[in-house]
C-alpha cells in the first residue's frame, strides 16, 4: 500500500496526463498512457487524438479491453464483450493489460502516433508471456465497438432565438458541439435518454429566478460575490476533469486494490460509466437546448419573467463551453465515477486526493473524506464559474449517479463463487 505522499504524487501526474507514468501496476500504468494519447496533446501535434467528452468512448473501449483480457486469465468476473476459455490460467495479467491497450491504441491511432514514441512495445516487455495472446485478441474483439464521430441532421447547430433556447456565444460564437453523443449507442444503458432528467424549471418559474439570481451574483468575471475560497475552488477544477478523475481513480487503485484483475474491473466500471453519462447527458442538452448564464443574464430582460433584471455585458468567470446548460455534463461525470467508487468499496467515507493542473490553484492537491464531497463541491463550481444554473448542476448530478448504479449492478459482474 502506498503512502498518502506517493498517492499525491500518482495522481498530480496524472492530472498532468503527458508526463510517465508512476511505476505502480501495468493496469495503471497502461491507463495513464491510454490518458496521455487519448486526453492530451503530444508533440508535434496541436491537439490530442479525441480531447473532451468524446474521448471518454475511446477510453471506455480500451479499459474493457483490458477488463476482459485479464479476465480471459483470471475467470472471476464476467467479461464485456471478449471470452476465450483456452486463455485461463494462461498468461500474466500485467502482459494481457499492456497488449489489450497498446493493440487498440495502435488501431485507432497509428504505431507511430507521437503519444506512442518511447513507450515499450508489450510484446518486447513480455516477449514469450501467453499474456499477449489474451491482450490481442481482447483488442481485436472490442475495436469493431468502436464510437466514431460524425455529423448528425443538427449540425451545424446554431439553436434558435426564442427566450429560453441555447445559440452560440462569447467568445468563438462556435456552432454548438458534439451533438453526435446524443446519437451514439451507450455501452451499459440501454439507451441514451434511459435518464433523462425531467424539464428544467419554466423560465417564469421562482426556481429559475432564484437561480437565475445566484450565478449572476456569484459566477460573473467582475464584480462577484465570491469569496476567496470559492474563487479558489473554481479555479481548482476549471480543467480536464476527465484526466483529473482518471488520475485519483489510479492513484485509489494502486494504494487500496493491489489485485490487476480487480483493478481492471474498477477503471472499466468507472470508464463505462463516465462515457455513458456523457452520452446521456448530451441527450438532455440537444433534446431540451436550453440557453446558457451568460445568454440568459445578458437576456434577462425578455425572458418572460418579471423578476429577473438583464444586465448585457454580463460575463462568466470561464468562458462557457459550446453547448447547452441542461444538464451539466461535469456534474454527471464526476457523479458518475464517485458513484462506482461508492459501491465499489461499499461506503461513501474514504480518504483521497485530487490534483490540478490549473494555474491559479493555490491548495494542491485537495483533500476529501467522502466520495459525495465532491459531488456537493461540483455543484457548486460550476454556478461560481458563472457557465450553469443549480437545477442543470443537480440534474447532472443525480443523472450521474444514476447511471453509476446501473453499470455496477449490470455490467462485469463477479462469476458465481467469487465476490
């Protein structure tokens, strides 16, 4: 078991994504490199191979490669899609792991993508090992699942002009994004709407203008009602929150899961529920567009309700993403991974760290005694950094939990006579 300094240290490099990965597991380690050539940018490439939410379906493809590789071996739990009963037994879980993703890293993104240059090829690390026999073909059975993007009837979607209805804004004014999520097959739920929250409150309605009220007051750039903390903490998750979580998830398996296979299966669990809240929550953004803060504040005037005052150069603390506020995807993902770490281990009270990589983060890393910490924090971020309302924050948040639950219960299940 680790220490709590080298668990801060796990995790601050995996927040950072494009730096080594700690030498703790190959499960691990592989998924940091997964990370790296998914999430972020590598030299000489401007941009990462699938940034953002759309790369939570490259990322939920390889870690159930490598749930079933190692399972092929172990036999403990079910597998997702890929089974060969002439592989148990046979075979280290570390070489199963390694092939699994470095075969569908390779087949999605080219042997010489520049994430890959310096990383050991697993069939060198572990020439000879049966390991390599499961790791390929666990690759070669999940890369046909494979999520593309693609332009959908929306697209380019500008959203309309009636009070209430999301249209670009400030500063790019870009066409709203990926709109192809909300077409895209889950990998657990049956469907991308299963969860779809109920309507957000009517534009007339004291709902709306209490929080109409609250992310005006407390989420503009100048002149907020912030405090210093609250700033401060805004500040800590105003990056990558997929390459965040995925660097405590490892950094909570390498100190407190020493088996690979159980490793595996909680990044799979926890990758699987991450892309599909994704894909539901862009379910909920296109089906029912609703406007931004910053459009809505700056159209507070004309939005029917009677109480709330416009105020045109109104701005975010951080500038709102291209889509629309309900309901809130980092709430839903961030609700989702805490969501499989709380059955998971079976209670809510644990001790874990989160690292940033957010320039103007003071306290870093953060400490947390409950996974449902930072399921509140969330909440609460994204109001003070003036890009949703509390009732999309709060959808988000029980959509997240949601989809948590039904992937424990229904996906990689341990096999009769284990637990």
């Amino acid at each position: 078991m680790l220490n709590r300094g080298c668990i801060a240290a796990i995790v601050l490099c995996c927040a950072l994504g494009a730096g080594a990965p700690a030498r703790a597991d190959a499960v691990t380690d592989w998924n940091a490199i997964a990370l790296r050539c998914v999430q972020v940018p590598v030299a000489p490439e401007p941009a990462p191979n699938r940034g953002g939410p759309p790369g939570l379906l490259d990322i939920a493809l390889i870690q159930a490669a490598v749930h079933d590789a190692v399972q092929a071996i172990q036999g403990r739990f079910e597998a997702y899609h890929y089974e060969n009963p002439a592989r148990l037994g046979s075979g280290s879980p570390a070489a199963a792991a390694a092939a699994a993703t470095h075969g569908l890293l390779v087949a999605l993104y080219g042997a010489g993508d520049p994430c890959l240059v310096g990383v050991p090829n697993p069939a060198v690390t572990y020439a000879g090992d049966p390991g390599l026999v499961a790791g390929a073909e666990a690759a070669a059975a999940l890369l046909p699942l494979y999520r593309p993007t693609f332009t959908t009837p929306l697209d380019p979607f500008s959203g309309g002009t009636n009070p209430g209805e999301w249209r670009p804004t400030q500063p790019a004014f870009a066409p709203g994004a990926n709109a192809f999520m909300a077409a895209t097959a889950p990998f657990v739920l049956n469907r991308p709407s299963q969860f779809r929250p109920q309507p957000p409150p009517p534009l007339n309605s004291v709902t709306y203008y209490r929080d109409y009220e609250e992310v005006r007051r407390f989420g503009s750039k100048a002149g907020s009602a912030r405090s210093l903390a609250q700033t401060e903490l805004a500040n800590f998750w105003s990056v990558n929150f997929i390459t965040q979580w995925f660097g405590t998830l490892r950094a909570i398996a390498d100190a407190h899961v020493p088996d690979p296979g159980d490793k595996a299966r909680l990044l799979a669990l926890a990758a699987l529920a991450a892309a599909d809240s994704q894909i539901a929550v862009y379910d909920s953004k296109y089906h029912y567009n609703l406007w931004r803060p910053v459009t809505a504040i700056q159209q507070g005037d004309a939005d029917r309700n009677s109480r709330t005052v416009g105020v045109a150069d109104w701005e975010p603390m951080v500038v709102t993403p291209p889509y629309q506020d309900y309901s809130s995807g980092a709430n839903c993902l961030t609700a989702s991974v805490t969501t499989i770490l709380q059955l998971y281990f079976g209670t809510d009270d644990f001790e874990y760290e989160v690292a940033t990589t957010a320039p103007l983060a003071t306290i870093n890393p953060r400490n947390y005694s409950r996974f449902s910490q930072a399921q509140e924090e969330m909440v609460d971020v994204r109001i003070w950094q003036g890009i949703h309302f509390r009732f999309a924050d709060t959808a988000g948040r029980t959509q997240g939990s949601r989809i948590g639950h039904w992937t424990f219960h229904k996906a990689l299940r341990p096999l009769p006579g284990n637990r």
